[in-house]
C-alpha cells in the first residue's frame, strides 16, 4: 500500500504554467494564450491551469513546424522585379 505521500500507481504529474514554459523553451503568456485561444491542451484543478506530461508533448506536435522543401526557397533572381 502506497503512503499518502506517494502519488497513487498511475497518478499522473502536473506543472504549472512557469515550469511547463521552461520544458517547452517559450514564454509562459504563449502558453497560456495557447491554452486560451488556440486549444493546447490543459487541465484545470481550482482555479489553477496545470499540464500534464501528456500535454507538453501535444503542446510540443501542435507547435512543429515541418521543414520547409529546398525547391521554396526564394533566390535572388525570383526577387528581381521587371521593369
């Protein structure tokens, strides 16, 4: 039997905003607007937004950009305008 102390098996772990933003390497009003505005995915306990591993790793999928392919690259020539 676990102590009350000890996180129940398959509890999972929760971070607030500043250390989620620090996992994340962004600002914490980005992730918040995120949680806001453009869906990221939270939880909240009370009054408090908290994120869960889960999360930061969707967070993290959502944010990806994919590379872009060497055929978009603009040249200098593609930037000349005819006179």
């Amino acid at each position: 039997m676990s102590s009350p102390t000890e996180p129940a098996p398959g509890a999972e772990d929760f971070v607030l905003p500043q250390a989620a933003a620090r996992y994340l390497k962004c600002g914490e009003r980005w992730l918040r607007d995120g949680c806001n505005h453009r869906g990221f995915p939270h939880h909240r306990m009370g009054n408090r937004l908290v994120f869960s591993r889960q999360d930061l790793k969707e967070i993290a999928a959502m944010a990806r950009r994919p590379a872009r392919s060497s055929g978009s690259r603009r040249t200098a020539a593609s930037r000349t305008v005819a006179a």
